[in-house]
C-alpha cells in the first residue's frame, strides 16, 4: 500500500505566509527517552500494567520505570496535588507536634525524623492544606522544630541553617517568635536572615493556560492564571496549581541569582497527567478523546522537557476482540516516528520484548504489527518527510488539500457584504485495523464547518471539497453557505 500527502493551495488566493516553528531548547546532555503510559478510564495504569515492556525498555536506555522518569526530569513533572490519599491534614498536624515535643524533650535525632518526614507529606499533599490558611502555621513550626533539632546535634549546624534560610524563603518577613519558640529559634534565624542579605535574588513567573486556575507557591496563594514574584531568595519553590474540581497539579522550580525562572502550565495536558509511585501515565476518559489528543499532549511534554525530542507512549487497547499493547514513539513535533500493537494471548514476552526492540530502532519483528514505520529517532533536528512514492497498482493516493478559499457572506441583520478567506487543511488516512484498501473515486466531499468572514458572521452549511485518488496538476474547489458561495481553483505543487 502507498500513501502520499500533496499540498493543494487555492490559485484564487494571491499570497500566504507561514509562521515558521519554534525551535525547540537544546538537548540536555546524553538525555533518556521518557515513556509514559497511556490508559482509558479515571485513574493511571496500575504497577503491572506492562510491566515486561517496561523493564525492556528500561534496559534499552529509555527512562520508563516511574523511579527513572522523576529522577530525570525532577520538579518538571506534574504531580497531583494530592499523593498520599490516606493523609488527612489532622493527622500532618499531629505528626508535627508530636515531632516537636519530641525535640522539647531532647530527642534530637527522632525529632528530626519525624519533623522531616512531616514536612515532606506537607510538600507532597499541597491540594490538602492550602484552602485552609491556617495550615501554614503548621509547617512553620515544622520549620522551626527541624532546625532546632538539627542545631541540636553534632554537624548538624549547616543543616540547621539551610533549613531556617528555607523558612525565610517561604514565609518571607515572618519572623520567628521568641516569645513562641525561645531565643535559640529567634538567634538562628537572625543568623539566616543575615546570611540571605549577602545573596542576589531572583524572579519567579507562572503562567497557566486557564482562567479558573489558582497559584499558590510554597502554600500561599499569588494570583489567578498567573503569578509573577521578585526578589526571591534563591532555592527551590514549590508551585501548586488548583482548579475547582480536581486535585490540583504541584511543580518544584528552581530560582537562581540574578535569573528569571519561568513555568508554563498547559493545564489540558497536565490535568490529564498523572503521577504515583507505581506508574506515570496519560488518562483520558474515553477511547475517543485518547485517539484524539495523545498525539497532541505527547508532542507538548516532550517539548517542554526538553533533552530527547522524542516521547514514547505504551498504553493497553483492543484489537480483533482481543486484548493488546501498542507502543508509540513520538517526535517533539506530534508526528509518528514509529508505532507498532502486539495481540496478547497467553506468554507474550516475547512479543513485548519484540515491541520493545522495534520502539528502540525500527527493527521489524514476528509478532509486531506496524502501525507506522518512520525512521528512526533524530536528536538534533525534527524528521524530514519522506519523498512521495510512485502509486502502486489499486492503491490510493490520499492527499491532504490545504485551501484558502475567497468567502463572500451576507450577515449583520442589514445587508451587509463582507469579505474573507477561510483556510482548511483536509487529511483522508485510514486507521489502523481498516479493512478496505480499495481505491476510493475522485468527487466532491462534503464537511459541516463555521466561518469568520471579515466585516460579519457566516455559518456554513456544508463545504464541498475535491478528493481525487491520483495526481492531477489541478482541481476544482467551490464552497457554498447558507448566505454565499464561492468558485476557484486549486494547484499542486
């Protein structure tokens, strides 16, 4: 079977211009091919879930076991707002007085512990505790628990420091009350708060693509859709993103020196993310919308992570009334590098280890079925396309029309004419799994669509395009809405 894709633009259009792409950041050094998977349903794959496909992957140098991918890419990820489900802020708050008194006590070390562990469950439960302001109180007497209890032990003094100039970052010009906490809190933090003068600040810029979005950094709220803040201690912040309805998404960023760090939320993808110990994957909540936007948010993460252009997606569907794995390599620009399926029936290492080696390199294996065969990864520059093939006999060539047709419309309620141009990219492909190859005869197609025209509003009715199954050096394009049409002609080239 051939497949060609021809670029038809309308001869009635004079001029179009054509935004060149944005190049992607540069690779980091000997970057790790992240996977992640995909499923259907409400909640990310469990541990098993391909797990032999995994554990190939993994030793073909991907970063697919969920350990490696954090590990690579660190606060980039992002995590729901709420991990550890079991976790109730009564019992965060419990487990911090208990860690104080514990130190008040002279218990140093199991102090330390207990308030160590208190405040990681603080940082990684975020959607837990910021509605309810008063549960900062807890993690600054958390703060100052841990760096008294540091002070407290031998070396412990730079640890103690390092965890009162993190108190000062988060809270700000909150001091620590010596009438609450005593003069050796109040003494060490006067100390960090000299240290910080001699440091250079940085800036830190959140941007979210939804209005409903709120953003929080390090457990105190800073805007809606946006959070812009200056002269930051530098160190880690912690930014916690919250829509109503959903637990909410966590990301650590890094503030440096005299630098600007800045993170983009692209809330559509990353509330469809989903992180745990066990697994990292895609959710969606129907087949449909998987087929649909897979393709989109892999080529958005594995932009924004920069290092490998590339992402692979595995993820476990239906194929012949059986159960099957398919595995998708993507490129950083959403198109295909290569995608292959294998059927489970029973033992089937042996096709997960063969899908395995057909992701790393494209080499064809018995047992994998190939959805799509591009070449193979390409670190330093996006894949060209491949040279149209001459058409065999009985198969099509389907081509994908990008027309700018002339649009005259009637609208406004007076009569008014207005005039616009409409462009329209069609594609005619198969899905994988279709039985019929058959060529498919030159006509008119027709497509429900909306148009904006200049000067007015016109809802189309249906727009007739050409599909023609061989190449021709021209062809006919007319369009026609409820309040006008319009009759050009389009070129190959």
């Amino acid at each position: 079977m051939s497949w060609s894709r021809n670029l038809v633009v309308s001869a009635a259009v004079a001029a179009f211009a054509m935004s060149p792409s944005v190049a992607s950041a540069a690779p980091d050094a000997s970057p790790r091919i992240i996977v992640v998977q995909s499923v259907v349903g409400t909640r990310a794959p469990s541990a098993t879930t391909n797990a032999v496909l995994l554990d190939d992957l993994e030793g073909h140098g991907f970063a697919a076991h969920p350990e490696t991918v954090v590990r690579q890419l660190g606060g980039r990820i992002p995590r729901p707002g709420v991990v550890d489900e079991n976790l109730t802020p009564a019992s965060i708050a419990q487990a911090v007085d208990d860690g104080y008194d514990l130190f008040t006590h002279g218990k140093f070390t199991t102090a330390e512990a207990m308030l160590r562990g208190s405040l990681d469950q603080i940082h990684r439960n975020p959607g837990l505790l910021v509605i309810d302001t008063t549960n900062s109180n807890m993690m600054f007497k958390a703060l100052v628990g841990l760096a008294l209890s540091e002070a407290h032990q031998a070396n412990g003094a730079t640890r103690s420091a390092d965890t009162m100039i993190e108190l000062i970052r988060t809270f700000g010009t909150q001091p620590v009350s010596r009438a609450e906490y005593g003069p050796e809190a109040e003494q060490l933090y006067r100390n960090a708060s000299k240290q910080i003068q001699s440091l250079k600040s940085g800036g830190l810029y959140v941007r979210v693509k939804s209005d409903k979005a709120v953003v929080f950094v390090d457990g105190q709220i800073r805007g809606m859709g946006k959070a812009a803040l200056a002269n930051l201690v530098p160190g880690t912040y912690r930014v916690f993103v919250q829509v109503p309805g959903t637990v909410g998404r966590q990301y650590e960023v890094e503030v440096k020196a005299n630098e600007d760090s800045k993170l983009d939320v692209a809330w559509d993808v990353d509330s469809s993310f989903w992180v745990s110990d066990a697994s990292i994957g895609l959710v969606f909540a129907t087949e449909a919308e998987r087929g649909s936007k897979e393709g989109a948010f892999a080529s958005s993460l594995a932009r924004r992570w920069g290092g490998a252009q590339e992402l692979a997606v595995i993820g476990v569907t239906q194929l012949q009334g059986k159960p099957a794995t398919i595995g998708t390599l993507y490129f950083a620009n959403g198109e295909v590098a290569r995608s292959g399926v294998v059927i489970l029936e029973g033992n089937d290492t042996r096709k997960l280890e063969s899908l395995a080696q057909f992701l790393t390199d494209g080499t064809k294996q018995d047992g994998v079925n190939i959805v799509s065969s591009g070449s193979g990864p390409k670190r330093s520059n996006p894949p060209a396309q491949p040279a149209p093939e001459s058409p065999q006999h009985g198969a099509p060539n389907n081509d994908s029309i990008l027309s700018l047709i002339p649009v005259v419309t009637f609208g406004g309620g007076v009569g008014a004419i207005g005039m616009g141009v409409y462009a329209m990219l069609l594609t005619n492909g198969r899905k994988f799994g279709d039985a019929a190859d058959a060529p498919q005869k030159n006509g008119y197609r027709n497509l429900g669509i909306g148009l904006i025209a200049g000067g007015s509003v016109a809802v189309a009715g249906t727009l007739y395009y050409w599909h023609r199954t061989s190449r021709q050096s021209s062809t006919p394009m007319l369009s026609i809405t409820r309040d006008g049409a319009s009759v050009g002609w389009a070129t190959s080239f």
